[in-house]
C-alpha cells in the first residue's frame, strides 16, 4: 500500500506499507528496498529501525518511509486504519524480470 501524506503531515510525503509472511521475509524486503534505491536510484537511507528483530522494519529515505511488517505486527499497529483518510496511491505493477536475470524460483 502506497499512502499520500502530503496533505496531511510535513515530516514525509509518502508511506511504503507492505506485509511479510516471517522475520526472514521482512529483512530481505527491507535488503532489497534498500538495494534498488540505492543502485536503480542513487538514494540512500537515511535511516532504519528494526532491523534485527525484523518483526518490523522501518526504511526513512526521508519524503518517502518504507514499513515492512510481520502480519501480526501490521495489523496490531494499524497504520492503514490510523492513516484511513489518507489517499492512496496505486502501486506500480512488478517489472517484468530479464530473461538473462536468474530467477529465484
């Protein structure tokens, strides 16, 4: 989930929300989060919480703040229901993997 928050705090401008099935699952998102930004965008963090836990994993890139959740700790914080009247943006669809890249499968 992609939430605008322009309108609404002045801290960032958008919120990264997404759900991990186990602690392993949410480190490697947040690897990975951090990876891509880092070598398709040339942005890096500027800060994490989290990470060793990896119960919940908090990527700051500053406008934008990456959430990456365990499913018991997404829903016991609610940042979708605490951030309700918030837009949401839609999510842009998974680029298609070059066939020369090895597939994880």
């Amino acid at each position: 989930m992609i939430l605008d928050l322009r309108a609404l705090i002045d801290y960032a401008d958008l919120f990264v929300i997404c759900t991990a099935g186990n602690r392993r699952q949410v480190q490697a998102i947040a690897d990975e989060v951090r990876r891509v930004a880092r070598e398709n965008l040339d942005v890096r963090h500027i800060g994490i919480e989290g990470l060793e836990a990896a119960r919940w994993v908090l990527v700051d890139f500053g406008s934008v703040v990456v959430h990456v959740f365990d499913e018991p700790l997404r829903a016991f914080y609610n940042l979708d229901g605490l951030w309700a009247d918030a837009p949401k943006l839609p999510v842009p669809a998974v680029a298609q993997r070059d066939e020369d890249e090895p597939s994880l499968a």
